[in-house]
C-alpha cells in the first residue's frame, strides 16, 4: 500500500500535467504485486490496521482532488519485472538504499 502512495504522489505532478488537456479520458492505471492492497483499494476486503487505514485514505483523497477513473491492477510476482530488477540490484549491492521504481503508475 505504501509503495501505491509513493508511487502516485512522486507522479502527481506529471499527473496533473497530463490530466489538464481536455478531451481526453481521464484513467490512471495502478499496477501492483501486493494482492492485498488492490484488493483494499478497490475495496473487495476491509482494510484492518490503523497505519494501513491511513495511507489508504490519503491515497483516496489525493485522488478525489484529482477526479479521473482509477484502475488498480494486480500483477503477479512472478511477472513483476521492475521488482525482479530491484531484487538483483539489491543481491549484487549495487543498491545501498531503499528504493521503489516509480513505474507503477499509468497515464492512459
């Protein structure tokens, strides 16, 4: 869920951007190999933890401020290329830090 967060408020901007043509539809796809957090975002299972609350629901409100359509999809792990990449990465110790691939979210 908090890499979703992430994800959507790093690309806010571009999101904005993007969304101030008109005529066009306004969809953002959100890809994620969390099962449970798309699950809870697309609300076919409650969200239990008081933390996990929280960043749910400033998720929705950062999207309500922008009004469009959300799609949140589930990826599977075995198909998640960008978390395969990090994982190398991080085995090899070329990552020092954590990091998320911003690449979760889709402007279509």
């Amino acid at each position: 869920m908090l890499a979703v967060y992430v994800a959507i408020s790093d690309n806010l901007k571009t999101i904005r951007k993007k969304f101030k043509r008109k005529g066009k539809k306004k969809i953002i796809v959100i890809r994620s190999d969390s099962k449970s957090a798309i699950e809870q975002l697309n609300r076919k299972s409650k969200v239990k933890y008081d933390i996990i609350k929280r960043i749910y629901n400033s998720i929705i409100r950062i999207m309500e401020k922008i009004s469009c359509v959300l799609v949140f999809y589930y990826l599977r792990r075995n198909n998640n290329k960008a978390g395969k990449l990090l994982e190398i990465l991080r085995k090899e110790n070329k990552l020092r830090e954590p990091t998320t691939l911003l690449n979760h979210v889709i402007i279509e």
